[in-house]
C-alpha cells in the first residue's frame, strides 16, 4: 500500500470555479442594469411632471400680468405720488395731473401729457368711441377746473383702440 493517495481533492478544477464566477457577475450586472433602467424610468417621469408643473406656472403668471396689463404696475397715481415727493408739492402739472386721474372713466387711457401756458395736452387711447365720448363728457363736467376743453380728431388703430389729442385749459 505504499501508493495510496490519501488527499482528498475537494478543490474544483479551474475552468468550473471560473463558470461559476463568470454566471455571478453575469447575474450582479443584470441586476445593477435593471436597476439603472428602473431607476432613470421614475426619474423621467418625476423630471416630466416637474417641467410641465413650471410650465404651468409659467404660463398663470403670464395669463396674470397681461390680463392686469401694464398700467397696473406704474398706474397714474403712482406716478403723481412719485413727481409731488421728488417737488415741492406745489407744481400746476402735478395738480392738473391729479385732476386728470380722478376724472378718467374705465378703459380709457392716457399714452403722454405735455404742459406749456396753462394748456394741458394729453393724448388719449380708449377702448372704443363710446368710452372716448364718456371720457370728454367727463373732463367737460369736471366741475370747472378745465374751462375749456377742445378735442382733436379722432381715429382707430388696427387693434380697434380709440385715439385722440385733448387739450384741458385750466382755470
């Protein structure tokens, strides 16, 4: 019996235990695969709803401030308090300015005014005829602080506007 082996080769041989090793990472890289897939399908669908919630957004705020307009965020008033704290508060412009502002009717609107000898000249852009033909009646009914108030002819603008030139002597 001098020839009796006595190990036991529990090892595998080299190309099985290299099988096994090649099926695991094959098994680990479908795996991390699946779930880099997975993982950027939610994260698209997260990344949609956020774009079309800014859109959204977006466009509330820009249906808000064109429906507001632009007079809203410089209006008239604001204007008049400006000029009476930069002045002395004493200034005729600024007086037929606040007289003005309280004699304007809805959708009628001033685009510039020009002051020289106690003739206020104001150029005026109103929704339509009616609305200009209420604003003349109102600088005509002010109560005597325009004495004489003379309109320059009149004409609509392709969006359907009103336009004129007024001019308001003050008493």
């Amino acid at each position: 019996m001098v020839n009796i082996d006595l190990k036991t080769n529990s090892e595998r041989p080299a190309s099985e235990a290299s099988t096994d090793f090649s099926l695991m990472f094959m098994i680990f890289l479908t795996v991390v695969t699946l779930g880099i897939w997975g993982g950027m399908y939610f994260w698209e669908g997260s990344l949609t709803k956020n774009v079309q919630a800014t859109d959204d957004q977006i466009k509330m705020e820009t249906t808000k401030l064109s429906r507001q307009q632009t007079k809203d965020v410089m209006d008239l008033q604001n204007r008049i308090r400006v000029a009476n704290e930069f002045g002395d508060g004493k200034n005729m412009l600024l007086d037929n300015l606040a007289e003005i502002e309280k004699l304007l009717v809805a959708d009628a609107y001033v685009n510039s005014i020009n002051y020289s000898s106690g003739v206020t000249t104001i150029t005026l852009m109103a929704k339509d005829f009616v609305t200009l033909a209420k604003q003349i009646s109102s600088f005509k009914q002010s109560g005597g602080i325009f004495t004489n108030v003379s309109t320059g002819p009149a004409h609509a603008g392709s969006d359907g506007k009103v336009e004129t030139t007024i001019s308001l002597k003050v008493n």
